[in-house]
C-alpha cells in the first residue's frame, strides 16, 4: 500500500475553521434539507478519519490520519453520489441518503488499497474544521476532524510540508504553534459556516 509521506518541518501555524457541523440533531435535519449536512466517520483497516460536507450539489471531504494523511477534497454531488480524485492520486466514492454517508477511499497507485468507511451525522464539536493563514507569502492549512466521542485527526501543511499534528480544542479553536522561519504566532479564530 502506497501512501502520500508528508515531510515534517519545524513550523507551526494557528489555524481553525469549523465547517459544516450544525448544533443540533433538529438544526442537522434542517440544514441537510436547506442543502448542507455535515457527517464524520472512520476509515477501516486505516488510522484515517473522515469528514464530509454536502452543500447543495457540493462537496467538501477531508481524510487525516495525523501523520501520513492529510488528504482534501473537493467535487460535486449528482444523484446522491460523489467521486472525487484528489492530488495525489486519492479517490473518495461517497454516497449520501437519509442516513449516514457511506463510501470508500481508495489509495494511490494501480493496486491502491480500498477501504470503506460510513460516516454518522452529528452535532458541535464532532465535525470537519479547517483554517489557513497567509504570512509573510507562505500558506498554513490546517483541517481536523472531531467524532462525537471527541476523539480527532488532524495536521497542518504549508504545501505538501507537514508543520504539525496539534490539539483542536473546540471551546477555544485556536491552534498555536509558531514558525521558527516566520518568527510570529499566528491566530485564526473559528467560525461556523452552514
């Protein structure tokens, strides 16, 4: 099995951006039928969580393993369906219904590894954040995803550069760590979309 190496540098970022998630399960059913609904699961066989964000005929997901995996993706939905390649040769299969999403991720390569996953509605704080910061012309993002039982993957990439595995704390999702290169703290406050 072949997986993308995320090489590690001693840069940090704050970073945080909560999409998708609502607050409650009757606020999920509403968002869901106004076009947004977010879901978070696991990926078997993997150390790998999933997030995934339907809006519409949109979709965002994200798969983090805090470590090997840091994967976006973005694409759209038709007839309850998605697949997306990301770069690096990552295909997510999603299907979305009146329940979980359920799909699978498929790594890279001719005899990439396939692994399903289903991934459950839920409330705030489980959910798909993201955040990122320009400075000094370098781009941080950051993506995490927290499951209901608080458990979370998440890291923080300047290009394909890992700059670390930090904590999201939900009451307070600011993630710091500083850029020795940059010579600043930098901080992103989160905000809910959806």
């Amino acid at each position: 099995m072949r997986t993308r190496i995320i090489r590690r540098a001693p840069a940090v970022a704050l970073l945080a951006l909560l999409i998708g998630v609502p607050g409650s399960a009757a606020a999920s059913r509403q968002a869901h039928i106004a076009g947004h609904a977010g879901y978070v699961g696991t990926v078997s066989g993997t150390r790998a969580f999933v997030a995934v964000v339907e809006r519409g005929s949109r979709v965002t997901a994200y798969v983090c393993d805090s470590g090997r995996i840091a994967q976006w993706f973005e694409g759209t939905v038709s007839a309850g369906r998605s697949k997306i390649t990301a770069r690096g040769g990552y295909v997510l299969q999603v299907r979305f219904g009146h329940g979980p999403a359920t799909g699978s991720l498929r790594f890279p390569g001719k005899t990439g590894a396939l692994h399903h996953f289903t991934a459950a509605s839920d409330a705030r704080p489980a959910g798909l954040w993201r955040g990122s910061k320009t400075v000094d012309g370098k781009t941080f993002v950051g993506g995490w995803i927290i499951l209901p039982d608080g458990r979370q993957r998440g890291e923080i990439l300047s290009g394909s550069t890992d700059v670390g595995s930090p904590i999201l704390h939900a009451d307070d999702p600011k993630v710091p760590v500083s850029d020795q290169k940059v010579g600043v703290v930098i901080a992103i406050i989160a905000i809910l979309i959806g």
